[in-house]
C-alpha cells in the first residue's frame, strides 16, 4: 500500500514538472539559450521540449516566430565547426515550425515571412550521394544544394523539402509531398510523390484549374481570396 501511494506521488510529480516546464522551459528572447543564436527576434518562442539544436552563431530566427516542441534545427554536420561568416539558417518573421519538425542546414536555408509549416515536416539542403559504387552511401561525402520557401507559404504536414527546392511567395505544399529540387511560381500549389504543380494563380486567368466552390474565384486580374486546391491542408 504504501509503494503504491509513492508510486502515484512520483508520477503526480513527474507530470507537474513536465507540465510546468511545458509551460516555462521554452528559450525565448533575451534569455541565455537564445543569446547563442546569430539573431533571435523579440517575441520569438522554441517550446520545450528540444530535439536537437546546435550551430546556433549560423541560424537567424525573425521576431514573433513559434518553433514546435520537438524540432531538429542545426547548421553544419556536428557542434563546434566554424562554419563561415554567413548565417546557414534564416527564418524570418511571423513563422511557425510545426511539432517534431526537421531544418537541417548544411549551405543554406532559408524561409521568408510568414512561412507555416504543419508537424514533421523536413526541410534539408544536404543529401547523400551514391555515385562511388564501392563506398557505402553513407560514407560518401554528400551533396549540397540552397533551399529558398518564399514568404507566406504553407507546408503540410510530413512533407520533405529537398536541397534545391526554391519556393515561391505564398505558395501551398500539401500533406506528405516530396519537394524536388527546382523553381516553383509564386501562388503555386505543389502536391504528389514527386511534388509537382497541381494548381498556380495566373495574373489574366485567375486560378489554373479553377478552384471549386461559390465565391472561390477571384475576378480576372485580381488578387487571390482563398486557396481550395483539393488538397488536404496542412496541419499546424
């Protein structure tokens, strides 16, 4: 009886703690954790709990950005390199990271304003190459290739983001597309295995295809009011 009544309190106390850390172990500005940044941004929050984060002098965080628990944001291969006088990372204002989500910089990335991202999604600008057919791929040194998401974009849930990729402004990448490397237009729509562009907006057209629904489509030579692509909406 008396195990069982400390077991409980162990585990009454083990969830305040979380709990509470949830609420107040995040690195926000000013703090001694965010001052190891090269830029960090007043309002701007990484929720406890980390996953890993080190190459901290060579990543920009904007003002009021929200990183999710749980997210991967490194610059170089391991802690400790000189990687340079230029940021590797750039994440401007406004953004948010999702849950459990991956930026790893090797060259550079970078996000505009207002970007979202929904939870798990991988963002790389690093990939492995397997052109020596003797060496194991992993021991072959990889490839590096800058990766560019215009600002106001929105990437859905599980999707990766390859080296190469340069997004445009407010473009849509839906839940669990594979971003190959190349341009992508502003206002486009990007889906699939591999993504490609399902939907773009045309200044004389309007939306090609249109989008579905009453009111959905702006006049000729207006801006964009709504983003109906039939494709599931990413996840914050």
């Amino acid at each position: 009886m008396w195990g069982l009544r400390v077991s409980r309190l162990v585990s009454w106390l083990v969830r305040g703690a979380w709990s509470w850390a949830r609420r107040h172990a995040d690195v926000r500005a000013g703090s001694r954790a965010a001052r190891r940044f090269r830029a960090y941004g007043p309002g701007t929050s990484i929720a406890f709990p980390p996953a890993t984060i080190f190459g901290e002098p060579w990543i920009e965080l904007g003002a009021h950005t929200l990183i999710g628990g749980d997210v991967t944001l490194t610059a170089g291969m391991v802690p400790g390199l000189d990687l340079g006088p230029e940021p590797l990372v750039r994440i401007g204002d406004g953004c948010t990271i999702g849950r459990g989500s991956h930026v790893v910089a090797h060259r550079s990335i970078e996000l505009g304003d207002d970007v979202f991202t929904g939870p798990y999604v991988y963002i790389t600008d690093q990939n492995h190459v397997y052109s020596d057919l003797d060496v194991p791929v992993g021991r072959q040194w990889p490839a590096d290739r800058p990766v560019r998401i215009g600002a106001g974009s929105w990437i859905g849930a599980n999707a990766v983001v390859l080296p190469g990729a340069r997004l445009g402004r407010n473009c849509v990448v839906a839940a669990g597309t594979v971003v190959r490397p190349g341009e992508y237009p502003d206002h486009s729509v990007i889906a699939g295995v591999p993504g490609k562009v399902v939907r773009r907006y045309d200044a004389d057209a309007g939306w090609v295809p249109p989008l579905r629904g009453t009111d959905a489509q702006p006049a000729r030579g207006g801006p964009p009011r709504a983003l109906d692509g039939g494709v599931a909406p990413p996840e914050v």
